[in-house]
C-alpha cells in the first residue's frame, strides 16, 4: 500500500506515448476496476467510447483543437454522462424516469468523474499513461455527432491512454495542501494567506518564464488573460448549455 501510495504521489500527465498498443485486456482489466467506483444510486449514470481507429481519432481531433495526443495515443476514452440507458431500461420495465432535467445531469457528471478517475488510477498502477482533456466540454457538439451520442448522453471528460515516452516529462507543482483543506469550516482566504499559498508557484522559473513570454506582470494574467479569458469562458459555457438542451437535459 506504501509502495502504491508513493506512486500516485509521483504521478505525472502523459502527452507523449510509445508506439506500443494497449492491450484490450488490459484496458478492459482497468475499465472493470472503475466500474466498482461510487456512483449515484448504483444506476451507473455513465458510459464510455473507446477509440483506437485512427481515422475515428483524426475525426476527434478538431474537437479537441488538434492537440497531438488524440491521434497519436493508442487509445481515446471519451467518457459520458449518460441517462438513456438507465431510461431506456425504465420504459421496457414500465417505469417512468422523470431524467430528463439538470439534476440527472449532475449526477450522471459525478458518476462519470468517479468511472473516468478510478480507471485512470487503475491503468496508471498498470504502468499505462494518461492525460486528461478539458476539451469535451468545449466542443461537446461535434464530439457527439462524430460518437453518435443519442439523447441524454453528453461528453464530459477525455482521457488519451498509452505507454509512457521517454524521457518521463517533470511532475508540475501543485498548492501546498493548506491550500485546499478546509477543517470543520470554510476559512476565507486573507491577502496573506493568498501571498503565502502561491508564493512557491509564482517563483518557480518555468512560471517566470510563461509570465515574461506572454509580457504579463503576474503568472494570475497569464490565466485570465491568455489561458482561460471571460470572452472563451463565456462562449463556451453558452455552447455547452445549447448541448445540454439539444440532448434533454435541459428544458
């Protein structure tokens, strides 16, 4: 358990694979581990597409803005919030599920999380290399048109799957754990405290580097005003919003 815990501490995102395949029982052997995680009233509000076609993956990868990774992992996950299986199973057992709403939504979200993180546990114990891509909710539109996702079932996560290149890339930092542990309430953060909490991340040299490439005064601009600005925030929030409505989980 040591040994295991001291691995996930050293974790690292993996962008870059070996050309290797992943092997189906293997992969297989990882998605039934995360199947046991926690879910919402055991009715397992998730699903998941598995892409190893590499015409499937060039027809993804304008969806998550052409990043290399999409095509070049051996395997692609795209793992979904999905109540129409569960409403589905309803209908021919003469059940009516009211799951057509945003709190199924949310629900069906938590349980995908939890499938999505326990498999990526899992294959990471089994030597495999993951990354997480934040671009299934950008563009859930057209990941669903190229998945056939039918009605209530929508994109939340992707994870590209594969044996990790060498060189292994440096582990990036993380907020001290003061940072994000709150005991018995929540502790608003004074101006001290912020200074204190991103001190050793604002100094480190990579950071310096990025704000001085992007001719900003602080590494907090480079978020704001480069990586994640209130124009795309906004967009793509309206963009995810018209999905949910056009899958059935908005009215």
């Amino acid at each position: 358990m040591k040994d295991m815990l001291e691995k996930m501490k050293a974790r690292r995102t993996i962008r870059q694979y070996a050309e290797r395949d992943v092997p189906e029982a293997l992969l297989n052997e990882s998605l039934e581990v995360a199947a046991r995680a926690s879910n919402t009233g055991n009715m397992q509000l998730y699903s998941v597409i598995v892409t190893r076609d590499k015409a499937q993956k060039e027809k993804l990868a304008p969806a998550h803005f052409n990043q290399p990774m999409v095509t070049k992992a051996p395997v692609v996950l795209t793992f979904c919030a999905d109540a129409n299986r569960f409403v589905r199973w309803a209908s021919l057992r003469k059940a009516d599920a009211g799951f057509d709403n945003f709190q199924t939504f949310m629900a069906a979200v938590i349980d995908s999380m939890l499938f999505a993180q326990t498999f990526c546990v899992a294959a990471e114990e089994k030597g495999l290399g993951i990354c997480y891509l934040g671009t299934a909710t950008y563009n859930a539109a057209p990941i669903i048109e190229a998945l056939s996702l039918p009605r209530l079932v929508v994109p939340v996560t992707v994870v590209t799957v594969g044996y990790p290149a060498e060189p292994l890339p440096e582990q990036p930092e993380r907020l001290p754990l003061a940072a994000v542990v709150h005991q018995e309430r929540y502790a608003d953060y004074t101006e001290s405290a912020i200074d204190a909490l991103y001190k050793d991340k604002e100094s480190l040299e990579a950071n310096l580097k990025f704000i001085k490439e992007n001719n900003k005064e602080t590494l907090a601009q480079v978020f704001t005003d480069i990586r994640y600005t209130r124009k795309n925030n906004d967009f793509f929030s309206d963009e995810y919003l018209k999905v949910l409505k056009e899958q059935g989980f908005l009215k």
